[in-house]
C-alpha cells in the first residue's frame, strides 16, 4: 500500500463470516475483527488514516452506488371463469365459491344458480 496508494481505491476488505462459530460469542473473530485488530497491522505496516477509511467506506460506497433494484417481475395470475356471468374473475380465498363443477365469482352468482336449483347450464 504505501509502495503503490494508486491501488487504495480497488481493495475491498471483508470479514467472510458465514458460520455461527465465527461470531464472537462462540468464540470467533466476528464482524469486529477488521476494526480491532486488522486495522493496526495495516497502520503499522505505513498505510494512513484516510487510505483506510477510503478502503473500508469510500469503496464500498462506490461499488454499491451503482446498483438499481431490477424491476419486480408482474405476479402471475391463473383468472378463473365465473359459470353464471361467465366474468373473469382472480381467485382470492374466501371471495369466491365452488359447488360441484362450478365456480361462482360471488355470492350474487352462487344465489341465482341456488334459485336454479343448481340446474346444469345450457350448452353454449
């Protein structure tokens, strides 16, 4: 580092924990580790203040910046054909009914079919 600074803005310093028994309280170096005591081995060896703080915020920052949230895909929804009105509908639980082969869209189509009798529907 104090050899070739140019370098300060492509390093990226992680900690790589992934396992339980790395955080601290199972005995491990945990999160922590970069800021007590990696810190001083890269002081001692010559690098500065601000090459730090550039190599554990201004980089970091910088990679992060550019990065957009793709746009969330469209939720894809299996509509289903009301039997009566012959509407369709998306089907939410508890907003629409079943009886027999038949799917009703609403309480308003269920009942006029049940003043039917539940008769079978003319072919169309």
């Amino acid at each position: 580092m104090k050899t070739k600074p140019q370098y300060s803005s492509q390093i990226l310093l992680s900690t790589n924990v992934h396992q339980r028994i790395q955080y601290r309280r199972y005995g491990g170096g945990a999160y922590t580790y970069l800021f007590e005591y990696f810190k001083h081995r890269l002081l001692r060896q010559g690098i500065s203040e601000a090459q730090w703080d550039q190599i554990v915020r201004t980089n970091v920052v910088d990679l992060l910046a550019w990065y957009v949230p793709p746009e969330a895909p469209p939720i894809p929804k299996n509509y289903l054909q009301c039997s009566i009105c012959e509407k369709y509908f998306e089907p939410i639980e508890g907003e629409y009914f079943t009886k027999f082969t038949f799917i009703y869209c609403g309480t308003k189509c269920l009942r006029r079919h049940s003043r039917q009798k539940f008769a079978p529907l003319p072919p169309k």
